[in-house]
C-alpha cells in the first residue's frame, strides 16, 4: 500500500462529525412529509414512473432522448419546453426528457448571490418556479446545482415536489461555491439530503450522478471512471440505502472506451432493481469552435455508435445529444432540437449496422474495466481505512474527499500508481492523451513562432478554473509546466478570492484563469476589484469560453474585448499569454 497516500488522506480526516446515519434519518424525515407532483408526461402516457418509460424503450429496443437546457430566463426555458413538445408532434421524435441546467447561482444560498458572479441561464426562487416548470408533457429532471451543492436542502426539497425522477449530482460535492466556506454544513446538508432522495425509494426516484463532472473528470486512465462509480455506489446505496444512477461521456471521446466504461458500470452494479446508467452525454472535447457546422458530423457518427451500444447492451443508457454551438456558447433550444433530430436520423439506420459489427474486442475491453475498476475500488477503500476513515459512515468518506485536491484523488487512490507518482494508463482518457498531445503541439507552435525553450524559467505562475471544467486547466498547467514554469494548480471552482489568495499564499504574481460558464466579464471585474484592495501588482490572463449575456441581451456575446479592456490578457492563445508571462516582472 502506498504509505504517501495513506498519509495524505489520514491529514483529510474531519473531526467533530455528526453520525452520517443520524443525518441520513433527518433528510428521510423532511422526505417522507414531501407529497411529489405526477409529471405532466407521466400523465400523459399512463406509466406509473419514469422508470417504466425506460424499461418499455429497453424492451422495444428504442432510444431514450434527453437534451440540456438552460435558458437566459425562467419564461424563455418554460416557452422551450413547450417548443419541444411541438417539436416531438411536429417530427414524430421522441424527445421526452430535458435536464434543467438553472443558474450556478442555485448552488448558493440567496444570501451569498449578490456578490458572486453571475452566470448565464435563469435562476429559481420559490418553489413554484420549479413545480410548474411543467408547461408540456415532457420529464424534467433537476441535477445541476441542486443535491450536492450548499443549498442542497432547498434545491433538492424543490426537486422532489417536482416530481424530478433524478436528483444530482453527486459527483460536484466537492465543487467550490463563491464565498461559500462552510464545508462542514455544506456535507451535512449533502447527506441529508440525500436522504430525502432516499426516502422515495418505492416512488422510484433516484440520485444521480455525473462522472466527467467529478473525480474523473481529472482522470489520466479510463478505469478511474469505474472504480470512482464503484465508490459513489457504494457510498449512495450500500450506505445511504438509496437509488443511485450516474451519467457520463462529456470528456469521452474515443468511441471504445467511451462504450466500454458504461458497460462496465452497468455490468457491475445494474440490478432487475436499479439499473446503474442513466445517461451517456455527448462529448465536447473534438468539437470545433470554427466552421461549427462540421460539428455535426463528429456529433452523428458519435449518436450512431451510442444508438449501437445502447441496443446491443441494453442499459437504458439515454443519449443526450449536445449541440454543435456548445463549445462557444450556450446553446439555443433550436440548436438543441437540431443535434436531436441528427440523432434520431442517425438512429434509423443502426439496425442495419448490427449484424456487420464484432463485438469481441469491445467486451475484452470492458472485462478488463471491470477487473481494473473493482481493483481500484478495492485499493480506494484500503487506504481510506488504513487511514482511519470510518468506511461505514457516508458523511465521514464525503467530507474526507470533500477536502481531497481533485488534482490528487487518482495518483491518491489508483492502484497502478507508480512509486514515483506516475501513471502509465493502458486505456487513458481523452483528457490523458489530449493533455499530452496538444501539450506537445502548442509548444511546437510557440517554440516556432520565436520564444525559447524554458522561456519561463524561473516564473511562478497559479492557474485556475472559475467553474467545474478541467480540461482548459489541465492543458495550460501541461504547456506552462513545458515551457519551465512553476505551476501551482488550484483546481476547479476557485472564486475571485481564493485565486488571490492562492497567490498571496505562493508568493506568485501571474495568475491564469480558465472559464467556461459565460461569467468571465464579472469575475474579471471582481478579482481586479479585489487586486486593488490588496494594494498588489497581479498580472491576470483569462481564457476558455469568454462570454456573456449583456443587458437587453437573452443570448451570449463574446466578451473578449471587453475583458481586455479592463487590463487583463484576455485570450485563447497560450502563446500571447506565454509571451505575457515572460515579459513582465
């Protein structure tokens, strides 16, 4: 057993806990006063759940379609799902779910939103904003920002008195929250409310979960998805006595791996009970932001090979197609009703393909996940208790991982870790091989175009993700760290204060920034606010998905300019900002 990691989890272990039981106990008691509303869909087409609905597409060998949608504002979203429901009378598709992407806001409690930054798409206030969100007969399901988040309690009390047949997502607990400090509440109100959830196990309605979201998402080896499934489950249902399910794919491109882990997954824990897939995600990591038209075409072969899996593995996996836009903006629900119908054609003609396709390497592929994972899981659950964590308290596990640097939780936990600290992945992630291979061609690039190896030497720089996304992070950390600079990465979800306050920490000037959730023109504002309060000279750049929606405006517009203007190094280049860097003192 590796005694470094030991060691860094026995330093996570909280003190001063209540029981997680005790906690579980309080939420099924809030649950059990919860009368949940008969969805309009469910209504509609006589299934006693959303369950049945799954399970009679799986026997007739049909797809599940689902969409994400969050719109600028609540009467834009509730207008588009009733376009979708014209949509599906109009084309004969059935796109019958929609996950409600709300605000990042609704991870907050309403006293810390005026200072953090805002975000697009629409935030909920009172409950009715979530019941009667209902304007079609389609299934809304509330995950983002709701179980996990710091506002759990209200969020998921809401949810469930939608009817929402999933809540989540597990997999951002460890998401930090604008200004929001109290880690110890915010696990406590995490798990009870997980036991509302719980306490609707006969109303079918489980917790979900979202892996690229989570500890994957930073992922070098495929198996890390299985085996942190394995522990979710564990934690969830083994422990909380409650439904779980998760969906992936986002940072999953490389169509056999991307097959073979929620095979895997589906093998080890669906049950006639509880299947364990709830939906594959499409994937955004290839997509181009030029001539995105072209998008359509890796999207199609991507919706073909997901249709194939799905019919031949019968999981129930839902297929949530992501529009063409997704890399520069947030999409429009026509844009989202456009990627459907590319999926439901495409669709059409899997039958055709089946009987061409040799499967053989494909289940060698998820046999050999499913040994991996279980052997990671196994090795997770060794260190955790060598390290005096009390496997047996749900509370205690999330709190401990709740502490974990996201950066750290496979090199902590992988039990193919080399002593030296590194991993050599016979299946890596997208992420792993694209780190490595666009690392490689930017630096090419940068080299090319006149600056010298270790340019950077001797420069401490910090970078960041002002939301939940990794990728952007883990390729400037990779190129900075190339070109000989001493990166300190302060992971995902880092406030405007905390940024600074990592540099203060370090003694480090340069600060990086990576956003993709449309609020970079307020937190540009804010850390140069709060920079001038220090009375230090930072120099910031910014990259990622620089937009936001402006007053008067109900769709994203590139703030880039802007930025800029404000004395920030607002840009995708690395080389602009490698030149930056190395210019300034």
């Amino acid at each position: 057993m590796n005694r470094e990691a030991v060691n860094y989890v026995r330093a996570l272990k909280p003190s001063g806990m209540p029981s997680g039981e005790s906690v579980l106990e309080e939420g099924r008691e809030i649950g059990r006063k919860i009368k949940m509303k008969r969805s309009l869909f469910l209504e509609k087409n006589g299934y006693d759940t959303y369950e049945d609905y799954v399970r009679e597409n799986i026997r007739k060998g049909k797809i599940t379609w689902e969409i994400f949608m969050g719109l600028a504002t609540l009467e834009e979203q509730k207008e588009a799902i009733k376009a979708a429901y014209e949509f599906n009378q109009r084309t004969g598709i059935n796109l019958d779910t929609i996950e409600i992407i709300a605000s990042q806001l609704m991870a907050l409690p309403r006293e810390y939103r005026e200072k953090a930054a805002k975000p697009t798409s629409f935030v909920m206030n009172e409950t009715e904003d979530w019941v009667n969100m209902q304007t079609a007969p389609i299934e809304l399901i509330f995950a983002d920002h709701h179980l996990a988040s710091p506002n759990a309690l209200e969020t998921t009390i809401n949810a469930v008195k939608a009817g929402s047949p999933r809540v989540g997502l597990v997999s951002q607990f460890f998401w930090g929250q604008p200004g929001f400090t109290d880690h110890r509440q915010h696990m406590i109100d995490f798990v009870k409310s997980i036991g509302i959830v719980s306490s609707k196990w006969d109303d079918h309605i489980s917790v979900d979960s979202y892996m690229d979201d989570g500890f994957p998402g930073y992922a070098m080896d495929c198996v890390t998805y299985v085996g942190y499934a394995l522990l979710e489950h564990y934690i969830i249902h083994d422990l909380c006595n409650t439904r779980y399910q998760t969906g992936l794919g986002g940072l999953l491109k490389e169509q056999k791996s991307r097959a073979a882990i929620p095979v895997a997954i589906h093998q080890l824990l669906s049950t006639e009970e509880q299947r364990a897939i709830s939906y594959m995600n499409g994937s955004t990591v290839t997509q181009w932001e030029h001539d995105i038209t072209a998008n359509y075409g890796s999207s199609g072969e991507e919706i073909m090979f997901d249709c194939l899996v799905e019919r031949k593995y019968k999981m129930g996996m839902a297929l949530n197609t992501i529009a063409i836009t997704e890399r520069i903006a947030v999409p429009t629900a026509q844009a989202l009703f456009d990627i459907c119908s590319v999926g439901a054609r495409a669709f059409e003609g899997a039958k055709y393909w089946e009987d061409m396709i040799d499967w053989s390497s494909m289940d060698e592929l998820v046999d050999y996940l499913k040994t991996e994972g279980r052997l990671f899981f196994e090795n997770t659950m060794n260190v955790l208790d060598e390290a005096g964590i009390n496997i047996k308290d749900p509370l205690e596990i999330f709190m401990t991982l709740k502490k974990m640097n996201p950066n750290r939780f496979e090199r902590t936990f992988h039990h193919r870790m080399n002593e030296n600290g590194t991993l050599n992945p016979k299946y890596p992630t997208v992420l792993g091989r694209q780190t490595v291979d666009l690392r490689e061609e930017i630096v090419a690039d940068v080299k090319k175009r006149g600056v010298e190896e270790n340019a950077l030497k001797g420069k401490k720089v910090a970078v960041v993700s002002g939301d939940g996304h990794t990728y952007g992070l883990a390729v400037v950390d990779a190129v900075l760290s190339a070109m000989g600079a001493d990166v300190i990465n302060g992971g995902v979800d880092v406030d405007p204060p905390t940024a600074l306050d990592l540099a203060d920490e370090e003694g480090i000037k340069y600060i990086g920034i990576s956003i993709h959730n449309g609020q970079g023109l307020d937190y540009a504002r804010q850390i140069l606010e709060l920079a001038e309060r220090r009375n230090r000279k930072y120099h910031i750049f910014m990259g990622g998905k620089l937009n936001a929606i402006l007053p008067g405006d109900s769709v994203p517009t590139d703030v880039t300019d802007k930025i800029n203007e404000l004395g920030i190094t607002a840009t995708e280049d690395l080389y602009e900002q490698i030149c930056m860097i190395r210019d300034t003192e």
